[in-house]
C-alpha cells in the first residue's frame, strides 16, 4: 500500500514532455498541480467549529476559509474526514491524503515539531469543562474527586502534562473513539465528570447543553492555524500564507469570526433552557404552519420559527404594550397592508409574518450577500427598513462596508444618539434593540436546526 500510494505521489508530482520521442521528467510543484488539477483536498472534522451541516447546507469557519481560498485559486474542494482526531493528524503528517488541513488545531510547540502550520486565524484558550449539580473544581487538585475525559491526540494532553508537574496526582483518561463534542454529551448526561475542550467549542455548544459551564482556562491564549506536511515544496504554503494576509487587511476574516461567533453568547442559561422546554411543548403545535408559510415564500421554515420565538415565545395571544400581537408580532397597520384580518389567528399571523419577510429580503440591494442579506432583513422586521438604510449610509460615511452586519450592527447603536441621528434621513431609533433581535434570532436559528438534526437536544 504504501509503495503504491508513494507511485501514485510521484505521478502527480512528475509529469513529462515528448522532445524527438524522448520523454523528459519535469517538476510540478503543489501549487501549480492544484490549478492543473482544478481542484483541492482538504482534511478536516465533523465539528460546530469546523464544519457541519447547516440550515443552508454545510457550514463552519473552517468550510468558509477553504471554500473562499479554492475560490481564490479558481478551483473546486474536496473535503476529507478521517473517523478520529488521531487518524487526522495522523494522514496531515504522513502527507498524500490532501493538499493540508483545516481543522481548527493549535499551535503547540510539540506539534511545530511535527506540522508546518500557516499564518493563524483565530485565539482560543483551553477550558475545563463541568456540569451543573457537580461542585465545580477551582483549580487541577480537585479533579481527583471524578473523572476527567480527553480526547486522543488533541493538544489537552500537553497541557495537562504541564499542570501534573506541579499536580502529581493528577489524572485523566484518554478517549480512542469519540470526539470533544461527544465527550461533552457525556458530562451533560452525567456518565463523566470533566473534560477539556477549546473556548470556541464551548462558546457554541454550551447553547445546546446549557447546563454545562467552564471551571478554570488550562492553558494560556493558543493559535489556530491550517497545518502542512513539512515538505520542501512550499508553493501553496506561501500561497495560503498571502490568502491569510488580505482577508485579515481587508476584514473579511473579521466578518467570517462575527458570522459563526458574534450571535453565539447571547442567550443565556435561564433562556437557553425555557427555549429547550418551548421546543418540547409549543413547536410541535405550529411546526406545521411554519413549514407551509415557509415553503410558499422559499424561507427555512427554522429561521421563520426563530423570529416568532423571538417575537412571542410561540404564544398566539402575545401582546406588548405597544399594541402589536400574535405568533409574529404583527402591527395593525402591517397585518392591514398583509391581509390579515385576525393577527391572534396562528396561520394568518405566520403567513403574514413570512410575507413580511419575504418583502424585507427583496428591498435589500441584490449585491448583498447571504447571509448578510437575512440579517439586514431580520434588523428592518424590527426597526424599519428606513433605519436599518440610515445606519448603512452612516456605515459607508466612516469608511466601513454598508453590505456587511459586522460593520452595520456598530451602527444601528448610533442612532439613539442625536448627533448622528440628526444626519440621517429618518431620525431617532432605539438602533441598541435590532442588534440584540437579530442575535437573538441567529441563536435560536443555530439551536432548531441543532434540535431538528439531533435527538440528543431533547435529554436534559
């Protein structure tokens, strides 16, 4: 096998040129191979960090980046999943099973000698996680009282082999099989008592397992990079490193790190487990309603539920005291405008309610991109499309990107404030609260399209 994967690399790696019936060998280097090819493999995992299947098919700052480097080069991706995080690290080192890898992993000194890593991305910090009901441990001396999990090959060990120099008796078990996500299934069914896991990992899947909460950080503040096979062979290295330099000058990777991360601290415990508890016990009466409203206007039927959750918890007799009401929140003047006669009427709030939106998308400029464009939408179902374009002429004034949420949501705030808000064409808004909805939607949209994939949400 692997004389015949190594026959196999020089056939890519070696071509040949026909000069009077004699064949030449010359050099391709892994670059130009790639462009040759037109396309790309990449290794990476199954992860909420990484890559994974989303209401709008796959997704995950990993799937982003590579998505948008293959782009770059002008060819298309093939991605690769090994069945565990040691088999991955494992094939990224032996080199031949893809171009590099994309797996949100950490720089650690150890691994610098085995890897060659690319410019980094992002900062995480190691994290000890625990369950709620379990005392929490303030410090490496207190794990000795339950079991403490990891997983194989992850850079947790290394930095639990530090703390045992100065925590003799410090222990844990090392999992072949499953992955950190799993391992944190596991606490939060109380079949262990710790593990360890990156705070961008806790940062996302503590929404789905809201009783699980961080000890103590590890480690100090890490990078995570793509990782190469040390080669001589360096072409698509430098390429990716000048890919990491552009998108981190023209903040694109700013906008990638708010698209997957900026949403996913808003809602907190209390919300977090009553929404668990509503998806139980009210979802299953207008599920069906919210998948034939979202059908009719080409809308996920989730993202539709989302905004009425947000909007009234799924109670059809919702009320505020400004006068709005029902599954969606309608205003007499917009269910007047909608058709519909009775805003307390669960299909006609719905139907209305995905109009509405329907109607927000399309007044957006079509060169705004997904999902941009939802969230711009989602801003004006809650504060008008007139303000929602004052903060993006405002956005545009200060040199940010008008077609962009990360720029535009650090406007809508502004307009609470008189000295902006008197350059604008429709004045005075509460800008604070469209951000605070559209966070909150884009949490409760993660969290359906997490239940509706995965029966293990439903377990307390």
């Amino acid at each position: 096998m692997l004389f015949k994967r190594l026959f196999f690399l020089s056939l890519l790696l070696f071509g040949s040129y026909s000069d009077s019936n004699k064949k030449v060998a010359y050099y391709i280097n892994q670059l130009d191979r790639v462009k040759q090819t037109g396309s790309i493999t990449v290794l990476s995992r199954y992860d909420q960090t990484t890559f994974y299947e989303s209401a709008d098919g796959f997704s995950g700052l990993e799937y982003d980046l590579v998505t948008l480097f293959a782009k770059h080069l002008g060819v298309k991706v093939n991605f690769k999943t090994p069945a565990t995080f040691s088999e991955l690290l494992s094939q990224t080192q032996q080199g031949g099973f893809a171009d590099f890898t994309a797996a949100g992993l950490t720089i650690t000194a150890e691994r610098n000698k085995r890897f060659l890593f690319t410019p980094p991305y992002q900062k995480i910090t190691e994290q000890l996680v625990y369950r709620s009901g379990t005392k929490r441990p303030k410090k490496p001396e207190d794990l000795s009282k339950g079991i403490l999990e990891i997983v194989q090959g992850t850079s947790h060990n290394e930095s639990l082999l530090l703390l045992k120099k100065d925590t003799p008796k410090l222990k844990w078990l090392i999992n072949t099989e499953l992955e950190t996500d799993e391992l944190l299934y596991l606490i939060n069914e109380r079949l262990i008592d710790y593990t360890i896991a990156d705070s961008n990992q806790i940062t996302l899947l503590r929404r789905f397992y809201p009783k699980l909460h961080v000890a103590f950080d590890i480690s100090p503040p890490r990078s995570l990079a793509w990782t190469f096979a040390k080669s001589d062979d360096l072409s698509l290295y430098n390429e990716v490193a000048q890919f990491f330099k552009k998108i981190h000058a023209d903040k694109t990777l700013a906008q990638l790190l708010e698209r997957h991360y900026g949403h996913a601290k808003q809602i907190q415990y209390v919300g977090n487990c009553t929404f668990k508890k509503h998806v139980i016990s009210r979802l299953p009466l207008y599920r069906h309603l919210f998948k034939e409203a979202a059908e009719k206007n080409e809308i996920d039927w989730r993202l539709l539920a989302a905004i009425s959750y947000q909007e009234s918890h799924w109670n059809k007799r919702a009320l505020s005291p400004t006068g709005v009401r029902g599954l969606m929140m309608l205003t007499q003047g917009t269910a007047k405008d909608l058709h519909v006669t009775d805003r307390t009427d669960p299909k006609q709030s719905i139907d209305g309610g995905a109009l509405y939106l329907k109607q927000r998308l399309k007044k957006f400029p079509t060169r705004i991109q997904e999902p941009d464009r939802t969230w711009f939408a989602l801003a004006s179902y809650n504060v008008g499309f007139g303000h929602v374009s004052d903060a993006r002429i405002l956005a545009q004034r200060l040199g940010k990107n008008p077609d962009k949420w990360v720029d535009v949501k650090e406007m809508l705030p502004l307009l609470s404030q008189k000295k902006w808000y008197s350059q604008t064409k429709h004045g005075y808004a509460r800008g604070k609260e469209p951000v605070v909805y559209v966070t909150n939607i884009r949490s409760y949209l993660d969290l359906l399209v997490w239940s509706t994939n995965n029966k293990k949400l439903n377990k307390n």
